[in-house]
C-alpha cells in the first residue's frame, strides 16, 4: 500500500491540497466460508494488501472522488440515490450514506485512492474500500463515536443496499478488525470473536489466483443464501428456536430432507458440516496440528466444490495439483466462483509446489496463476 502514490496524485488532482490518509485492508479466511450469513464462524485475517485513501472534506455537500488506478472522476451530493452509477463510486456513496444513517454530520470531501488488492480475487477489494471510508468518515466528521462493530455493519449494509450483494459480516469484520500475525475468530451469531496468533512454524500460507473473475453481484451468491434461508423456513415449523443453519444439525436436516428441494439439501448439508470444521480447526490449531487443519480445508474444498457449488474447473484443478504435491491443505478462499485457493505449505515442498503450479496450468488454460504469499497484517487505520 504506497501512501506517496496517494498523497502525490491526490495533491495534482486537489490544487496542492493536502488531506488526512486512511488504510484498511483485503482478507484472508482460513476456513468457515459461506457460514457468516448463516450464524456460523469464520476464521479470518487482515492482509497486507488493500485501500488507501486520501480526504479533505471541502466544505461543500459534494463529494468529488478520484480513482488513482482506474484514472476514473466522480462527483455527486450526499442526497442524490440515483448517482453516481459507476460501482467503485457506489460503494464510496453507500458508505456515505450508511454512515449520516448512523448519525454521522457527513459533508462533502475530496478524495483519491488506490488499492493493491487484487480485484475479484476473492480478497475483499470491497469491504476493504468500504471500511476505508467508513473509518475515516467517523474520525473526520463522526468524533469517532460509531464502534468498530458498526463500521463493519455500515459497509455491510452498503453491500446489501448499494450494490446488490446480501453478504455476510465477515469481510468488513477482518478488514476492520485485523491485527497482525492474528487470525480472528468470529462467531457470526453472538459476534463474540477473539484473536489467535497464527505463526505455523515449518508451513506457509499461500494464495493461488486463478485469475477467473469472481463476480457475486450476478445473483449466484444471493441464491445460495436464499436455499439456506428456505431450510431454516421449514425447520421452524418443527423447532422454532432455529434463526440460523448454525442452530440446526444434520439429524434436523434429515428430518426434514423430503421438503426442501434437493439442491436446497446440499447446501444446507454443507453449512452444518462446515460450521463445524471451523470449530474442529480451532482445537486443532490450540494443538499445533496443522496436518489437521489442511485436513479439514481439503474437506471444505470438497464441500464447497459438490454441495454449496461455488468452485469452478481452474480452482478444483488448482486444488488437485496442491494434493498431488502433498500440499497440507488447500480449498477455494472466500464467496467463489473464481478467485483464488488458500494453500498450507511445508516449507520444503512450497517451492515445487508453486512451479508444478504454474506450468500446469499454464499448459491447460495457456495463462499463469498468480501468487500472493500472506502476510497477516493490521486492520483499518489513519496513515497520516
Ligand atoms: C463473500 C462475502 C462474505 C462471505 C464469503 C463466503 O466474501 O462477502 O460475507 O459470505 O463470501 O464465506
């Protein structure tokens, strides 16, 4: 995350000016995926890639921002729902807006950013956006008063009523949330969460990015929410306590299998087994038994791959070549449909693994996997 880019393009584009600097960052998540909306866990981490941003507000009701990589202006009132259509400047309106609903005097700004987390990787470029400004709008106009659990849920609602996308908490969490050398815990019902050094010696973790777009807004994310949500429906009817899949368990499910649709079955099926992996790798990690741990990220590739369905060809290629290595473990990292796998590496074998990796599949899909080694890293913050 390069401040002196920010800070040299924002003073070209604002006459000299100079504003205050914010920082907030992508995720990882070592397992628990598509169980955040669902009352589950999630064991995320912060890294050290995402959005930096420059501000000063301008003592109008305007908001005139400028997107250092894609070299893209907008300008738009705090008021007007109907602009700006452009979806980087959405999410930046979104949080504008979730945040004078919180009770936030927001007033019009200047801004620039830029961000090194790689767009549709399946990394967070989003809730990394969001949280940029959502932190920084309660510090420059806010006197801090909204808690960091707020400013999560303010870019969460900007997902769900800005964009389309009726995520769960957990990205803008770790976004916010992070801290180095710490993966986080999270159960997503009570929000109670705590911090779990993470430094697994003799492995490494490792991103694969297939470099197939992931893109949730196309109504596939939504709709693996909409099947768990209708299981809960008819679970109700025999054990109203249930809010969540996370309040079932398989023998509830079982029960109730002839009427919810097939398709329905599986999802569910791999939510209750996944919330449980999340707290299975918890013990296992108290243990520093990593073999387990990958053990149980093969299984959620498995279940994300033929249950929840939101793997595609390259990741479970990506994903067969790790277990042909004799990776620890490996799945598909975050909503899916692309993006990248998550990948626990002895030391020893990283090197072939990464090389075999990359000739593979560039010889089936005649293009390289990107690599991004993790660096578990601090969460939203004022730079300068
Ligand atoms: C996306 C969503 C998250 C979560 C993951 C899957 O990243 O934004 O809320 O549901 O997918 O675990």
């Amino acid at each position: 995350m390069d401040i002196n880019h920010v800070r040299s393009r924002f003073a070209k584009h604002f006459d000299g000016a100079t504003g205050s600097v914010y920082a907030s960052p992508g995720r990882i998540n070592l397992i628990g995926e598509h169980t955040d909306y669902n009352g589950g866990f999630v064991f995320p981490g912060a890294v050290d890639k995402g959005i930096v941003a420059e501000i000063k507000p301008n003592g109008t009701d305007k908001v005139r921002a400028y997107s250092i990589d894609l070299k893209d202006w907008v300008e738009f009132g705090l008021n007007e729902e109907d602009k700006p259509r452009t979806t980087w400047a959405r999410y930046i309106f979104g949080v504008c807006r979730e945040m004078i609903k919180r009770g936030v005097d927001v007033k019009g700004f200047d801004t620039a950013f830029a961000g090194d987390v790689p767009l549709g990787a399946g990394m967070s470029s989003s809730a990394a956006l969001e949280s940029t400004y959502a932190f920084a709008l309660n510090e420059l106009f806010g006197d801090n008063k909204i808690d960091k659990f707020e400013l999560a849920k303010a870019g969460q609602a900007t997902e769900h009523n800005y964009v389309g996308v009726n995520c769960g908490i957990m990205d803008q969490f770790a976004s916010v949330f992070g801290k180095a050398g710490n993966l986080i815990r999270l159960d997503c019902r009570s929000l109670e969460y705590n911090y779990f050094p993470f430094n697994p010696q003799g492995y490494r973790l490792v991103l694969l990015d297939s470099v197939v777009k992931h893109a949730l807004v196309d109504g596939e994310y939504n709709k693996r929410r909409a099947s768990c949500e209708a299981v809960v429906a008819v679970m109700q009817k025999e054990h109203p306590h249930v809010m969540f899949l996370r309040d079932a368990n398989m023998e509830m499910l079982e029960a109730v299998k002839d009427q919810v649709s097939e398709v329905d079955y599986k999802r569910a099926k791999y939510v209750i087994e996944e919330i449980q992996r999340v707290l299975d790798v918890s013990d296992a990690l108290e243990q520093g038994d990593y073999e387990t741990v990958g053990q149980k990220m093969f299984e959620t590739h498995h279940g994300m791959s033929k249950l929840y369905e939101v793997s595609c060809e390259e990741l479970d290629f990506l994903n067969d070549i790790a277990k042909e290595c004799g990776v620890t473990g490996s799945r598909v990292m975050g909503g899916g449909f692309g993006g990248c796998t998550i990948n626990l590496v002895k030391d020893e074998l990283y090197d072939g693994f990464i090389a075999k990796a990359k000739e593979a599949y560039n010889e089936k899909y005649g293009k390289y996997p990107k690599v991004y080694d993790v660096v578990i890293s601090d969460g939203s913050r004022k730079l300068a």
